[in-house]
C-alpha cells in the first residue's frame, strides 16, 4: 500500500455514496513472483477493508479514484498498480486493508 485517502468524491459518473457513507481510496501494488503461472494476476476483487472486529469487511466498489486498479494477469516478475474504492460508513475509520492472496497480506490503515 502506497497512499490512502479518507474522503474521495463522487466523480460525474459515479453514484454519490450512500447517506452517511464516504468513499475511501487506496493506493495498491501487487507483484508476481518468478514462479508465476497463466493463473496469477491482481484484481480489486482480491482486496477488502476491515473496519474493526464488530463490523463486517468491505468489499470493493465502482472505482472512483484514478488510475483505478483493474483485472491484470501478471507474467513472472511483472507489477500492477492503481487505486481500489471503498464505501464505508462516514463516522468508522478503516483499520486494515487485506489481500485475499497466497500469502494473504495486510496492511494497517494510517491514521488521518
């Protein structure tokens, strides 16, 4: 994780969040090892947003930052990088964004 932002607004062709939600944003790369195979590649579906242990993890929206992080197949040695949306509730604070990966990865969020 490179960056994270805590309030992203809606762009004119994004839907605004929902009432008492707020988009956030992460800055994310993912690498594929030498022994990468025609399967590995890097996808914002692969990440989520746990908030803290009473609340249910997020998973991610309709890109709203740019460049967005999209679906990417990943030869041996190759990187992807982009931004991955969120839509949380406004009054919580993102504790820590994970990759469902092998291994799977987290990162604590910083706080704002």
């Amino acid at each position: 994780m490179y960056a994270y932002d805590g309030a992203v607004p809606a762009t004119a062709s994004q839907q605004p969040a929902q009432a008492g939600d707020v988009f956030v944003a992460f800055d994310v790369e993912g690498c594929a090892g030498a022994n990468a195979d025609a399967h590995t590649g890097l996808t914002a579906a692969g990440f989520y947003l746990q908030l803290d242990l009473k609340h249910p993890a997020y998973n991610a929206v309709s890109p709203v930052k740019q460049p967005a992080l999209h679906d990417t197949a990943l030869a041996p040695g190759r990187c992807a990088r982009g931004w991955i949306t969120f839509e949380i509730p406004r009054s919580l604070k993102p504790q820590f964004i994970l990759f469902r990966g092998r291994p799977a990865t987290a990162w604590r969020v910083p706080p704002k």
